[in-house]
C-alpha cells in the first residue's frame, strides 16, 4: 500500500540555535525567482565566477582554489579533509560536538583497510592523535603547540568556532605552532565565517579552511559551503591524488573556471550545479559584503553582549566567549531541567537548542537578529519559558535594561 501525503506545510520559526539563520528575504527571492537554466549556462557559469570573487574577500585571501562545494558544511570539510591519505599522521583538537565529529571524519580518512575492518564507524587508526580538550574550554595554542612537538604530524585540525560548546578556539596560536613544527593545518571555519572579521591570508601555516552555507553566510542551507585552499595544499593533492572524484579539490574548481591553478579559464562541467543555489548563494555573499565584514563582527559583538547579560539577570550562568551564540547553564534548582525547558520552547516554535554532547546546557544563537526588536523578543520568551517552570525572574527588569542597553 502506498500513501501519497498531503502537501508538506512547515511552519516560520523563530530560529535561535546554532544554525541554520533566519535567512534573509532577498536570499529566498533569488532561489524561488531565477529562471530553471542548466549548469553551463552563461549567467549561471559568470554568477559562480562572482560568488568564487566575493567569496575570496569573504574569507580575506587570495586563494586561486576557493569556491564553494554543494551540501552542509560537512560536504566542505568532506572535500577539506580529502587530501589526507590512509597512513598520514594526523593530530586533531577537539573540545565540543563539531570538532569530535571532525575527529571522526578524519579518523575515517586517515585509516587503513584493516582500521576501518576494525571498527567501521569508529575507527582507531594509531597515526590519528585525538587530543581532548574538555568541554567549555577552548583550544590554546599552548595545547596545540606541546601536542605537535610530541608527534611531528603531517596535517593538524581544529574548529576556529565550537558550536557545541560556544568556544572560541587560539587560531593564532594554532597557525603559530603549525608554522613552527612545518605542519600543514586545516581549520573548520563553519560557524566563524560571516561572523568574526579574519582573513585567512594572515594565517599562512593554514593551508586548508572549510565552512557551511547557512550560518554566518546566511545562503540557504544545502547550497554552498565555502572553501579555500592554498597553493601549498593543492601541490600535495596534485602530487599524491585523493580518493574521491565529487569532493576533489582540483576537479570541484574546474566548475567554478579554475583549471590547472589559473583562474579566468572557461568553466568545466564537474557536476550539475543548480541556478538556484548560485543565485541564492551570490545574493547571499552581496548582502554579507554590502554590510560589511567588519560592521558585521562589530554588531554580532554588540548584540551579543546584550543578550549574554540579559540572562544572566534571569540567573542562569554563560559559559561561551563566541559572539552568535549564548551557551548557558540553568540556576542551580533547576539543573538538569534543560532538555525540559528546550522542548516546550520548541513546541511553541521558538528554536533554541540543547548541546547536543555532555554535559546538557542550552544555546541560543543570533544568526541575523541583529536588531533590538529581535533581540528583545529572545529575552522575553526565554524569560517566559522560565517563569512557566517555575522561576523567579525579573522579567520586566531585564527587559528595562535591554532597552536601555540599546539606547546607550
Ligand atoms: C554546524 C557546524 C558543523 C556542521 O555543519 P553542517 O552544515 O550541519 O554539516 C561543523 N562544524 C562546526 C564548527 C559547526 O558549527
């Protein structure tokens, strides 16, 4: 028996997580108003040459192999982990759930047959250091300095941002260290980019960086994620080849009119793109660049700070330093009542998150709701949810002061 399903309606959500962010009108606007038109079609093979442009100041590089792979922003690190063989010596920093997956990605890569024989979906390859850093703190680069000095690795990872955790990790330290010991780092960049203001051409020990459509880019969630790869980085490739056809480097660049390390060249099918992810996506990158990398930084900063104290006026404790997203615990009576408090908001399509990795603690994020309107409205309804379990807050005297805190 099969059953056709009534039409799928999804309701508007106010999405205060990690991710995705509330995308903005003109980016729906471009994906529901371009015209079908295949993947060698003139605007649509120029609109991936401009995004591939904008996309380089985006990242602040010069990078010739910078584009943007099709998928989440594990299809990118997918594509920024594929030059690492079976046998490489690996080292990977992890402090909160995205990295700890990164880990795993990598183990996955770096394992030889008789690794993954072992444990297919976990496996233990001996050249892969996994160095734990514990959850609320972030990666020094004292940590990375003393673990690459043990064992000279080929290739280092770690998350610029730790979503799990709201962390932010030392990028300079962890460029520093890489440069010092000559090994070839790679960052997950996915919840940093479009928030923080950094150009990875300042970070030259850094040879591979990887990040997701639907954070701080705000493109649509499954278009782009964006990548970028120094000249360094694709000389290994070229050299040693990968295993992967979609999510190599050299091949992925040839669509967007890179060939043989020169830009400007006619584009080369690699695989169908679609107009409206190109559209959506260049919407996208004009509205980040339009406000302004630094601006944008600066108001994410702002914003966050404002939201960061208004809960703590509610009583509860933060534990994150990342600018998009609020990592809290509840006041002591009500501790271990976080998934409780998660879920009824949910229900009432208010979309704040749990960690998704020990210990439980809430998140709330502010991907585009740079506003005080917005803002006040987080606030308010986190204080309701509150109150409906049972706390004493002083609502109205946190809100006063969130008023007065845009009005300074
Ligand atoms: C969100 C996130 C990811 C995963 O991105 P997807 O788009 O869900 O695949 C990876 N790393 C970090 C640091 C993240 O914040």
């Amino acid at each position: 028996m099969s059953t056709i399903y009534p039409t799928l309606e999804i309701p508007e959500t106010l999405a205060a997580g990690p991710g995705p962010g509330n995308t903005d009108p003109r980016v729906l606007e471009r994906f529901y108003k371009t015209g079908v038109a295949d993947h060698m079609q003139a605007d649509v093979v120029r609109g991936m040459a401009e995004a591939k442009e904008m996309l380089r100041t985006a990242w602040g590089t010069k990078n010739i192999h910078t584009f943007g792979v099709g998928g989440t922003g594990f299809s990118g690190l997918d594509c920024a982990y594929s030059p690492i063989l079976p046998g490489d010596k690996v080292v990977a920093f992890v402090n909160g759930t995205f990295s700890g997956i990164d880990g795993l990605a990598i183990r996955m890569k770096a394992s030889s047959l008789e690794d993954l024989a072992a444990d297919p979906l976990n496996p233990q390859p001996s050249n892969v250091t996994i160095v734990d850093v514990p959850h609320g703190q972030s990666v020094t680069g004292d940590i990375v300095d003393a673990a690459l000095a043990k064992d000279k690795p080929m290739w280092a990872c770690m998350a610029h941002w730790e979503t799990g955790s709201g962390r932010i990790n030392d990028l300079q330290g962890f460029n520093d260290a890489c440069a010092k010991h000559g090994v070839m780092g790679i960052v997950d960049a996915v919840s940093s980019l479009g928030i923080a203001k950094f150009d990875i051409d300042d970070y030259p020990a850094v040879k591979i960086w990887a990040s997701c459509p639907q954070k701080g880019v705000l493109a649509l969630p499954l278009t782009y994620a964006p990548v970028s790869f120094t000249d360094d980085a694709i000389a290994v490739l070229a050299k040693r080849g990968c295993y992967t056809y979609v999510h190599n480097p050299i091949l992925e660049a040839r669509h967007w009119g890179v060939v043989d390390g020169k830009d400007g060249v006619a584009a080369g099918y690699h695989r169908t793109h679609s107009c409206y992810a190109v559209a959506s996506f260049h919407e996208a990158l004009r509205l980040l660049l339009t406000h302004g990398r630094e601006q944008k930084a600066a108001d994410y900063t702002f914003h966050e700070k404002i939201l960061s104290e208004a809960v703590q006026g509610l009583g509860c404790e933060v534990t994150s330093n990342m600018t998009s997203l609020v990592v809290l615990n509840l006041p002591g009576k009500f501790a271990g009542r976080e998934k409780e408090l998660v879920g009824g908001c949910r229900a009432e399509n208010f979309g704040i998150w749990p960690t998704l990795s020990e210990p439980t603690q809430i998140r709330i994020g502010i991907l585009n709701q740079l506003t005080e309107a917005a803002i006040t409205e987080i606030v308010s309804r986190f204080a309701d949810a509150m109150i409906k379990m049972g706390a004493e807050v002083d609502k109205d005297g946190v809100l006063s002061k969130v008023k007065a805190d845009f009005a300074a």
